[in-house]
C-alpha cells in the first residue's frame, strides 16, 4: 500500500531521532545542580565538562557526516545512536568531574551524526523548495529535547536520584535506534512511496541531487569554497549562544534569578518551546520571502537568518530587567532567534553541496561552530564568577549579528555543475549575483 506524503513520516522520524539526541546532552544541566553538589563539583569544572563534550562533539562532526556520506544516512545514524545511548547512561556511573568530563566526551562523538544525518536525509526526499521547510521540521527536534530534559530531569532526581535521569535517556535511545532501522530507507528504496511523490520530489531537486552516481565527497574541496567559508564563520560565531543557552540556563534561573529546583522544571524548558517556533517559522518564512519579496530561494535563505540574528537583541537586553519571568521571556526571544537562524544554516548548507557531500559540509560547519562554543564556554566559565551573565549575553548578540553579515557578504548561490564552488572572496563572484 502506497502512504501519501510519506517524506513527511520520514521527517518526523528524523525529528524523532533528533529529540532523544538533545535530550542526552542536555540532561546534564538540568542534573547540573544536584550532581555538583553530591559530586563537589566547582562552577569552573562544571565548565570543563561541557567543554570535553563540545570538543569531542567538534572534532567528530566531520569524520561523523563523511561517514554517513559513505556508508549512507540509514545504517550511518543507527550506528551512531546506538553508541551514543550506551555513552548516555554511562553517565550514571560517574563519581566526579574527571569521570563525568570522560563519559560525555564519549557522548559528544557519538552525538555528532545527529544534524549532518538530518540534513542529509531531507536532501535525499525532499525538493529544494520544501527543504527549509523540512529542516525545520526537524529542527524542532533539538528544542523539544532541550524542553522536555527539565521536568524530566527533576522528575527522575525527585523518584530517585539524577542517575536514574540518564539511565532512562540511554534506554529511549536504544528505542528509536530499532525503530530507526525497520522503518527509515532512502527513497529509491522505499515501496510505499508513490510514483507521483517520487516524480515531484525528484523534479525539485537540484541537478546535483539527481544524479545517479557521483563523486565522495573531498574535504579539501568543501573547505575551500566560499559558502564553505561563510557558513563556518557564521557557524563559530552563532553556535556559542545556543550552548551557552543548552548548559546554562537552569543553573543561570538557580543562581542569578533565585529559582529552586522544581521552579526551574518548570520554567526552564520554556526558551526551548520558544525555540520550537523558531525552528517551524524559519522553515516557512523562507519559501515566503522567495514568493512575496520577489528574491531566489538562496536570498530567502540569507534574509531569515538576519531575520533570527536581529532577535537576539532581546536576551542581550536580559541584565536590564529585575523580574525573572522577565528574564525567562528573554531567553525565550533567544531560543527563538537561534532556532530561526541555525535552520536558514542549514538551508544554506544544502543548498550549496552535492548529495555526496551534505553531510560532511555540515559536519565540518558543525565542527567550526563547537569549537567557537568550546572557547566561548571555557571563557564563560571563568567570567561567569567575576562580571557576571548579563554582558556575556551581550556578545552573544554581537556574535550573531556579525554571522549574518558575513553569511550576507560572502555566500553566493550556485548556479552551474555539482558541488561547491571555489574561494574568491576578494575577486569576482562565482555564481550569479544577488
């Protein structure tokens, strides 16, 4: 039996995937209270341990999108989940801030695959004026498991202990894995998909897409290109607020704003909601800027993410305000601004790489942002005692602001052959103008 519009069951699958993947690593900060005090763990190695994660993280989101490249999106993410849920509740059996760094350095390599696989898995069923759209849709995936780790988290502390919080995760993870397998498979695979869908996702495409063979991606040649080159730049300078967004906002609501535990459960997962609409909004306004603002889709692409950039004037305004729900609604402008940017990334990415080279662009764009995240972080975490939040999320505007203009600037559509075109950002434009 043939299932209409199946690419959006694929999606959600993907979505799926996505929620448990942020659920593991943000359990640790919303345990982050309860574990440094039975753990005596200081604010400053609680930076080191979100600092192993993201380097791990960094490192890996190249050789993790190469690796789907080549051995394909299905049996790619599967692999990857699996580990990453083992690495997830191994957690649980941390005695301090040295074994904990270790076990979620684990968690950050197996984690990688998440985004790459995503976005690769919307070039392979969706036409190029669905697939913001789509990206978004699966983006969302990253806020929901960012909300749901609050009340979740402390739920599990309250039953029992924080241990119990990452035991469970680990075990969802191994869930969808198995669901992951039996059901997803590429579209030339899939028998339920209709000729009528197969022909309108194909004959949206772009030509790169469509073509039956086509060489491994080369990490020389993605680099060296100037959207490359635009994308990691702005993937350094906006990847720090969502971070700094992920790891600090519970202890932030604790420490800053006076919360206790359950008013964090229950105000915490709210910037993430937020986030959520990020992520859905962004993916639509794309096609409409394109429609009504009479611009290419690349250019739809570039106005949302200075759209989402422009939005993260609000949590820069947080040391403002005294009212913490004040605060909270900030940080909800924040999620939103993020999720709405990070998914016209995303676009961008795709947009501009072959089918064999998607995934490890956005790994190596990934790779680029966490490391920025990493040094921002273990700034953070020394600053955070002396000056406080409130100026650091002053730059974290700054930060973002200064990636949509690069992205603006230097990014260019690709308008002829396969594959990235090369770095020229002092001489003429490659591709068509803008």
């Amino acid at each position: 039996m043939k299932i209409k519009g199946i690419r959006w069951w694929m999606v959600g699958l993907v979505t799926a995937g996505l929620i448990v993947n942020y659920l593991a690593r943000n359990t640790l900060s919303v345990a982050a209270p309860t574990l440094m005090s039975e753990l005596s763990i200081s604010t400053e190695q609680y930076s080191h341990i979100v600092v192993a994660w993201q380097l791990a993280y960094a490192f890996m989101q190249p050789v993790a999108g190469y690796i789907i490249d080549a051995i394909g999106t299905k049996m790619g993410f599967a692999v990857f989940a699996l580990a990453w849920s083992a690495a997830c509740a191994a957690a649980a059996l941390a005695t301090g801030w040295q074994s904990l760094a270790f076990v979620r350095a684990l968690l950050g390599l197996t984690e990688a695959a998440g985004l790459p696989a995503g976005v690769k898995a919307t070039t392979e069923w969706f036409p190029a004026k669905e697939r913001s759209v789509a990206i978004g849709w699966f983006n969302i995936g990253s806020s929901i498991g960012a909300l749901l780790a609050p009340p979740l988290v402390v739920w599990a502390i309250l039953q029992s202990g924080w241990q119990l919080a990452f035991l469970m995760v680990g075990g969802l993870g191994l869930i969808w894995s198995f669901l992951w397998l039996v059901l997803y498979k590429h579209p030339r695979d899939q028998q339920r998909l209709s000729d009528s869908e197969r022909d309108y996702i194909l004959s949206g495409q772009e030509s790169h897409f469509k073509e039956a063979t086509s060489k491994k991606g080369s990490w020389k040649k993605i680099i060296g290109s100037r959207n490359f080159y635009a994308i990691a730049s702005a993937r350094i300078l906006s990847e720090p607020a969502w971070q700094t967004f992920n790891a600090w906002i519970p202890l932030y609501l604790m420490t800053e704003r006076h919360m206790n535990i359950k008013e964090v459960a229950m105000f915490a997962w709210l910037p993430f909601l937020a986030a959520d609409i990020g992520c859905v909004l962004g993916g639509y306004l794309s096609p409409l800027f394109h429609r009504y603002c009479k611009v290419s889709l690349f250019t739809s692409r570039k106005m949302v993410l200075l759209f989402g950039c422009s939005c993260m004037i609000g949590p820069a305004c947080i040391g403002l305000v005294d009212s913490p729900y004040t605060a909270i609604a900030l940080l909800c402008v924040g999620g939103f601004a993020h999720q709405t940017l990070s998914g016209a990334l995303y676009s961008i990415t795709s947009d501009s790489f072959g089918k064999n080279e998607v995934a490890t662009a956005t790994g190596m764009g990934g790779m680029f942002g966490y490391l920025g995240a990493a040094a921002f972080t273990a700034v953070f975490g020394v600053l955070v005692t002396q000056i406080g939040y409130s100026p650091l999320f002053v730059v974290l505007a700054i930060f973002d602001i200064a990636a949509a203009i690069i992205v603006w600037a230097v990014a260019r559509e690709i308008t002829s052959g396969p594959g990235p075109q090369p770095l020229n950002v002092m001489g003429s434009h490659q591709g068509s103008a803008l």
